[in-house]
C-alpha cells in the first residue's frame, strides 16, 4: 500500500475533516447549544476586508447585527447589518470553556469576535444557535456513530466468517443461513423498526452507544461472507498443513496464517461501509429517531430543511449536506484507489500468490 | 527391503494401513473412495525408500498418515517402536518434531507474507508455544540456527529477510529443506520434491539430500509419481497401485527385473524420460 | 419447480422469524402506544386503560403472537391504535401510492440504465462513458436525503412542481383525465429523485456485464460477419450479458417497497414509508410488525422473481436443472 497520489488526497480530506471535527471545541467559536433569540434565521456573518472609507485592511472585521442590539430594531432586519462599528476578527481568543476528548478542558478558540458583536460563519438556525459550532458538534455524532458501527459490523463479521470458514460443519451452515437472512431484509426498514423497538426519550449518551449498536449489529452479513470466503481459501493451502506438522494449534494458524490475509477484504470493506454507517446515522436523525435535542446531530440540522420557511429562504441550512457530500467523495475517491492497488497486485502476481 | 544395516529394528512399519474418503451429507447418497486398502511397509533407518505409483494411487494420503496430520481408518503404523495409534495427544505432540514433511508445491507451502528467516524459524517458534515459558529461545540464538541452517542448504545467509517470491524454484525448495530441519527430525518424508524443477537444479537438489543424509543420518520416505530420480536417489523401492502396495525391491533387482505388470508403464516412462531429458511436472 | 418450493419455503421461514422477532422486541421496549398517549393530557386515564382492556394488551406474548399470527394468516394483520381502524386495508392503500411511484421510478431508471450503459460499454473511455462515469461518482456521493431537499427546493422555487403529496386539494372535482394529470405532476419530483439515487448503480453494473460480453470472441466474429454495431449491441451482447441484470432486477423489485422511504417522507408521498414512521414514533405495534414483514415478504418474493426470470431467459440453466 504505497502512498500514491490517488491515496494522498483522500487521506488528506478526511483527516482534516475528521480532526476538525474532533477538535470541535477549539474551531467552534461558540456553543452550539446557546441560542440567541434575538438573531434567528440570520445569514452567514459577511467577513469585510476593505473598510467603511474603502482602505484594505490586513485584519478581517465584521459589522453588529440589528438583532443584537446595534440598531433599532423595528427599523431594521434582525440580520441586517448595523454599518457604524466594525469588529475585528481575532485569532485565538479565549470563549467559553470545553473540554477536548473529555480529557482536557480549554477556552481557546480558533476565531472570535470582541463581545457583543456575534461572527456566525454559517448562519444561525431558528434558535439563534451558530450553525457552524452545531455542524462541528455534529459531526462528532455522525462521523464517530459511522465508525464505531463499521468497526463493530467488521469484528462481528471477521469473527463470525472466520469460525464458519475454518470449522466449516454445523456452525457453517448455521452461519450462512444467518447470513443469508440478514442480507434479505430491506435495510432501512429494519433500522427503522430496530430503533423503534428501543427506547425512545433516553439521555444522548444512550442513545448514542444505541445507534452505534443497532446500525453495526444489521452489516455484519456482507464481510462476513466475504472474509469466509478467503478464508475457505487460505484454509487448504499446503503453508497450513506445514505449520500443523511442526505441532501448529488452531489458534495460530487462525492468528498468524489465515487473518492476516483477511486484510485488504477488512479494509476494502471498511471503506465502503463507513460512509454508508455515516449515512444511516444521518437518516435516522433526519427521521427523528437519532440524538435528541439539544445535542446536534447533521440529519436533525437537516431535517429543518422540511420546513417551508426554512427551505425557501435559509439556505445555509444545506451545509451539513455539503459536508457530507465531501466525506463521501473522499471515501468513493479512497475505496477507487484500494480497488487500483489489487488490481495492480492481481496483474503483477503469478503463481506465488 | 533386507539390507545389512546395523539397527534390525526398521524406522517406520505400517501394517494394513486403510483410509476411505467418503463425501456428501447424511441424506445424500454418499460417494466414497479408497485412497488405502491394506498398506504394509517397512523403512530402515538411514535408508531412502521410494514410494512410486500414478497419482491417485494414494502415495499423498499415506504421507499424510504418516506425518499425523491424517487419521487413518484401521491399520498400524510403528514409527521407532511406538505404535502411533495407541499414543496420547500429547505424546503425539511430542513425536512430531521427529517425522517432518516437504511439499510439492514450495510456492503454496511457503507462506507467502512471511521473510525467510521467519519461515525457517517457524517451527521452533511453533514448539516454543507448546512447551510454555519454560524453554524459550532467545532471538539471538533463533537468528543464529537459522543462518547456520541456511548454510547447511546452501542458501546465502543474508538472504534472510527476503520473501519467497524473491527465489528461484531451487532455491525455495532449499529453503523448505532448511524449515523441514530446524526441529531435528529423524524422518524427512519428501512428497514429489522435484516438480517444476529444472534438471540441473534437481540434481544439485539431490545431491544436497543426500549430503544431509550422511551428515545428520536422515531417514527419507520419497513419494514420486515416476520412476526417473528414484535411481539416484533411494535404496528400495515401493510401487503403489490403487492403495495397495504391489511390489516392493530393492532399486537394482526392481529396475532389472519388475515382477508386477503395473510397474511396466512406470519404466517405462522413466527410461524414455531419461533419454529425452525433459523435466516433468 | 424446485426453485419455487425453496424460495416459498424461504419466504415463509422470513416471514415468521422476522414477524417473531418484532413482536417479541416491541413486547420488550418500554412504553407503548398507550403510555405515549398517557402522556397526552388531554385523554383521562380511565380511557386509557379501557382502550388497554380493549385491545387484550396485558395477555401474555406467545398468547398475543399466537393470535397475531392466525389472523395474519386469514390476512387480518391486526388493528392500528393511531388511525383506529383495521392494518391490512391501510397497509394496501398506502402500499398501492408507493409501488405507484416506484414502479414507475424502476421502469424509468432500468429504460435509462440499459441504452446508457450499452453505450458507455460500447466506446469505453469515450466521451460519453466519461460523462456517464462523472455523473455516476458524483451522484453516488450525493445521498438520497439531500437530492431529496434539492428538489423538493427546486420545486418550491420555481412553482413549476407540486411541493409535495400526492394529489392536489381539490382532486375529487377533477374529472378523469385532470385526475391523471394532476396525479403525472405530482410524481414528477420523487421520480426524478428516486431515478438520480438508483442510475448510477444500475449504470455500473450494466456497463461491467456488457463490458465482459463485448470482450467475447463471438462478438469479434459478429463483427467480421458484417452486422451493424447497433444490433449487435442489443440483439447479441446484450442477450448474453442478461444473466448477472437479472438478478439484478429482481433485486430492485424486491425493493419496490422498501426503497423509497426517504423520498417519501420528504416529498410527503402518503406511501408505507411515512406510514412506517408514524407509527414508529407512536409505538403503534401492529401497524409496525405488519409493514416491516410486508416488506420483508416483497423483496424476498421479489428475488425468486428474479430467479424465475433467471430461469425463462437462460437456457443454461434450464438444462442444468434438467440434470
């Protein structure tokens, strides 16, 4: 797995993504759950570099919004902009505390602007909360649930494959039949139903861990049949029986001989079913049944988009969208490359491999 | 079969060995085959017995037999005295070292991932895990017996972190020879080492077997499915035909004067093979 | 006729596994519709637990299951609590509005699928199989959620299409061919939506089982014989590549009902998507276990559709089962 450029580029976006959003704390400039009713549904905040008499300026700046209290508001738009002051940008200021990874706490954040003026790079939704902190926030959500859900579908389904692979006979055909009923029921339905049957109103960490468990327990047919199929493979090959004449346990052979060629399905597989994990945590929160409030979550920012008023005008609302749309391009783009490289290393062996 | 040697006791005895292979569920008619009907053989020590026979006549599943990893259905087989049968698992585990195997194919019997110093060592790692914490090697004495067991094959040292892929045919049997050594067997059973080799390479093959044998007093079971190398490179000779033995000689009294019919096809095919020299495989 | 008795009996093995399998789960859920409706002030408790009693919900599981599943079996799948009448004939109702627009959506996007990824197979690495390859990759990352809200805000912005529904407000007045058309107007949308989600994929695959064919020497000898690319196309590749497209399609029959509940929902199509929904956020049980196994039933049905069709149009396998 040589670092090619078809691999650097999709690496690249979704480490930055994915950093960004675990850093989620440090790039938000506010909480994403403080709503400021006074500047609901506004615009993302414009970002001026030339000032009021037309000099260009090295440090951003932004102007007060009528909603907070800079203009009258009966005059005015509560997103208008009040042109008389204007708020420069800085860079790490200190805000309000968090804490990173649960481990760490800090209050330096990557932007701000100097109190009361408000910096919304992405708008505010109809509370008044800072879409982008929320799409950060979010994302932790989304991104991780997608995860942790592929890694348990994997495990479940290497575990699984491998012991109907190696042992073959009644556990086989147990598993199999297994298989092929989780491959034939309609999938979000099932999540859906799944999720019904759970719980409800619990608190978010439950629900999290929730989701996680109910999207990763429905994907483990897939991997499973295929890792089952290397390993039927790798089973009867002569280096087995070798290792078995020198006194090899089963265990070994499993550990040192067959797994490890279970590699490049596991991570073919991954970058396939990470995407669509992120996806199924995003629908099911569009639906209503994901994270509760306030906790913020992509598919219930984008579930106000069902709004009329919303819809029509608010167009900033489409961000975590585009997000996505970005995460699964980088994981399309990742999935391409691995498929490149076998196809590479198919070509290029002969009877060695 | 009756040479002078100084033991009268042979390495290996197999009496009536059968083994039937049968496939198909309990309610489907079951298709059965009889790859051993009444096996008797016997191996001296320090002797090189060849077991000849086309494929299929069953010479791989007796291999198998005899290096445990099959089980045969009836039968007896005592290897130094002991009736493998009657052994315990562990005692099993502990006999295995003793009777080693080298394959056919060494590009499927050589895992593919692993540097040829891991593959030599292998085995003493493997036998380490049994034994428990109480005999470790250390990895300075593992890396010192497989440089010297790669000298005693003829393969550079240095070589060590090289992957299979990266040897010739010859040398890659070189380096299965070495990992078949590295537990210090008494019985070396050769299943149609020389396929895919080129004549030259087989003889320095061949030459090399038979350098180890005197040196570290090998006992050889050498399965091949033609009678070309047997010649050079065994004391007596087994023909083996549909799982029975048929005829078992001495080299010379069998190439001069073979008693059973289906050992004519066979000598056929070697005598005419030696006069074409071209490899089989 | 094999076939036929292995896929019934999988179907059937489905339909109770999974029927049990819901019930036993919902039983295990805290809270149901009773109790969400316990949260509603305005119904007194009295009414509660009369409409409780009514509906047996204390009876043991195996009790309830048992005769859930006699009933089922005679067709009555049980009563929904939030609509207050009996689940089969609103399953049907809601079942007919969704096969309406999938069915159309799968026969328009098999119409597309099928010429495009010819053509692309055809000339690859022409400029119309790179075009088709682009839109593909960017489709693909493009998810049905969004797609949905992008031309449900098309719609709006434009007025050109219904926000929405099924049918329009005063559908009744209408007479028999306004109907028709108010009914073609608003399709137009989800269509469009569930057409751009489904493509790409079929793309791909009819575009690799063409590309296979194509590289076959009977084709080559087609070619020498002086036929005309376009036939050869359809009347001899694409005949021959048909194996792995129909199974295929009998998947995305399978899937007619269980495909579209997303675009469903935001489209406001009254189809068993929202149906489903509803009645999950309202713990409304039978209605629940009734679609999911429905659905379950459908797409394995569909697939031994599928292999049915499998067996009419390859003669290899005809006489492989002759054997």
């Amino acid at each position: 797995m040589r670092l090619t450029r078809a691999w650097t580029l999709p690496l690249v976006s979704l480490a930055v993504i994915h950093l960004v959003v675990l850093l989620a704390g440090f790039f938000s400039p506010y909480d994403p759950t403080i709503q400021d009713r006074t500047a609901p549904n506004c615009p993302p905040t414009r970002i001026h570099w030339i000032s009021a008499d037309g000099r260009l300026g090295w440090r951003p700046f932004v102007y007060g919004l009528a909603g907070n209290g800079f203009a009258e508001p009966m005059q005015a738009q509560p997103c208008a902009e009040d042109q008389q002051t204007p708020y420069p940008v800085h860079f790490l200021v200190r805000g309000a505390s968090y804490n990173i990874l649960g481990a760490m706490t800090s209050d330096r954040h990557w932007l701000g602007v100097p109190a009361p003026a408000r910096i919304y790079l992405m708008g505010t939704d109809n509370y008044g909360r800072d879409v982008f902190s929320r799409l950060l926030y979010g994302g932790q959500i989304s991104l991780f649930a997608g995860l942790l859900a592929t890694v348990l579908s994997l495990t479940l389904g290497v575990l699984l494959g491998t012991l109907a692979g190696f042992y073959g006979g009644w556990s086989d055909a147990m598993i199999m039949r297994g298989v092929e009923l989780f491959v034939a029921l309609p999938w979000l339905y099932l999540l859906l139903a799944l999720r019904a049957f759970l719980p409800l109103h619990t608190g978010p960490r439950q629900t999290f861990l929730l989701l996680i468990a109910v999207i990763g327990l429905l994907g483990w047919a897939r991997p499973a049949r295929l890792v089952r199929g290397v390993v039927l493979s790798t089973k009867e090959r002569s280096h087995l029986l070798a290792a078995r004449c020198f006194g090899a346990s089963d265990l070994y052979l499993l550990r040192r001989h067959v797994l490890p060629e279970t590699r490049s399905v596991v991570l073919t597989q991954a970058a396939l079913l990470i995407p669509q994990y992120v996806l199924a945590e995003v629908t099911l929160s569009f639906l209503g049944l994901g994270v509760s409030e306030p906790v913020p979550s992509w598919g219930s920012m984008l579930a106000t988009l069902q709004q009329y008023h919303v819809l029509v005008s608010d167009w900033w609302m489409f961000f975590p969208g585009l997000v996505l749309v970005l995460v699964f391009l980088s994981y399309s783009a990742l999935s391409n490359a691995m498929q490149e490289d076998t196809a590479k290393a198919g070509i290029g062996s002969n009877a060695f491999s | 079969m009756l040479t002078s040697s100084p033991k009268s006791e042979p390495l290996l005895r197999i009496e009536g060995l059968t083994k039937t292979y049968s496939q198909g569920r309990w309610w489907e008619k079951r298709f059965e085959a009889k790859a051993l009907d009444g096996v008797d053989l016997a191996l001296q020590t320090g002797k090189t017995l060849a077991l000849v026979g086309r494929s299929g006549s069953g010479k791989t599943t007796l291999a198998m037999c005899v290096a445990m990893l099959e089980k045969p259905d009836s039968g007896k087989l005592w290897f130094d005295g002991c009736d493998l049968s009657s052994l315990s698992m562990s005692e099993r585990a502990m006999l295995r070292p003793r009777i080693q195997l080298v394959f056919q194919d060494s590009a499927a019997a050589l895992p593919a991932r692993f540097t040829a110093a891991e593959i030599i060592e292998e085995p003493i790692v493997i036998q380490h895990h049994h034994l428990g914490s109480a005999n470790i090697a250390k990895i300075k004495d593992r890396s010192a017996l497989v440089r010297e067991l790669m000298a005693k094959v003829g393969l550079p040292p240095g070589w060590a972190n090289r992957r299979p892929r990266q040897f010739s045919g010859g040398e890659r049997q070189r380096l299965a020879i070495a990992r078949a050594l590295a537990l210090q067997p008494s019985l070396l059973i050769l299943d149609e080492p020389f396929t895919g080799l080129d004549l030259s390479v087989r003889g320095q093959i061949v030459n090399l077997l038979l350098a180890l044998q005197a040196d570290l007093s090998l006992t050889y079971l050498y399965i091949s499915h033609d009678l070309d190398l047997v010649q050079h490179f065994s004391d007596t000779v087994a023909v083996m035909d549909r799982g029975k033995i048929v005829e078992q000689a001495s080299v010379t009294d069998l190439f001069r004067s073979p008693m059973r019919a289906e050992t004519y096809p066979l000598l056929r095919q070697a005598l005419s093979a030696c006069r074409c020299a071209h490899s089989h495989g | 006729m094999r076939y036929l008795a292995v896929h019934f009996l999988q179907g059937a093995l489905l339909f109770l596994v999974v029927s049990l399998l819901s019930f036993t789960f919902l039983e295990l859920a805290p809270g149901d519709f009773f109790q969400e409706m316990r949260l509603n002030p305005q119904i007194s408790p009295n009414t509660v637990a009369r409409l409780r009693a009514q509906y047996a919900i204390d009876r043991p599981l195996p009790v309830r299951y048992g005769h859930w599943l006699a009933s089922a079996l005679r067709g009555d799948l049980g009563f929904s609590f939030a609509y207050g009448s009996p689940v089969t004939p609103l399953l049907l109702v809601r079942a007919r509005n969704t096969l309406l627009l999938t069915g159309t959506a799968t026969l328009l996007a098999w119409a597309w699928a099928l010429p495009l990824g010819a053509f692309c197979a055809a000339r690859p690495g022409g400029w119309l199989d790179r075009a088709c390859s682009m839109m593909t990759t960017t489709l693909l990352a493009i998810p049905e959620l969004l797609l949905g809200l992008c031309f449900l805000l098309v719609g709006v912005r434009t007025g050109w299409f219904p926000a929405g529904g099924m049918v329009s407000a005063r559908f009744e007045d209408f007479n028999r061919w306004q109907q028709v058309t108010d009914l073609l107007w608003h399709l137009v949308l989800p269509v469009v939506v569930l057409v751009l989600g489904s493509l790409p994929i079929l793309l791909r695959h009819v575009r690799a089982a063409l590309l296979e064919v194509l590289d076959s020497p009977f084709i080559r000898a087609a070619f020498g014989h002086g036929i005309s690319r376009r036939r050869i196309l359809f009347r001899h590749a694409l005949p021959a590549a048909i194996n792995p497209l129909v199974s295929l399609f009998g998947f995305s029959l399978g899937a007619l009902l269980s495909g579209s509940l997303l675009a469903e929902v935001i489209m406001s199509w009254p189809g068993l998507g929202p149906l489903l929904l509803e009645a999950v956020l309202a713990r409304d049980i039978y209605v629940v276990v009734g679609a999911v196994t429905f659905s379950t039933i459908f797409l394995v049905a569909g697939m031994a559709l599928g292999d049915l069709l499998l067996f009419a149009s390859d003669p290899r396998i005809r006489s492989e089962a002759l054997i």
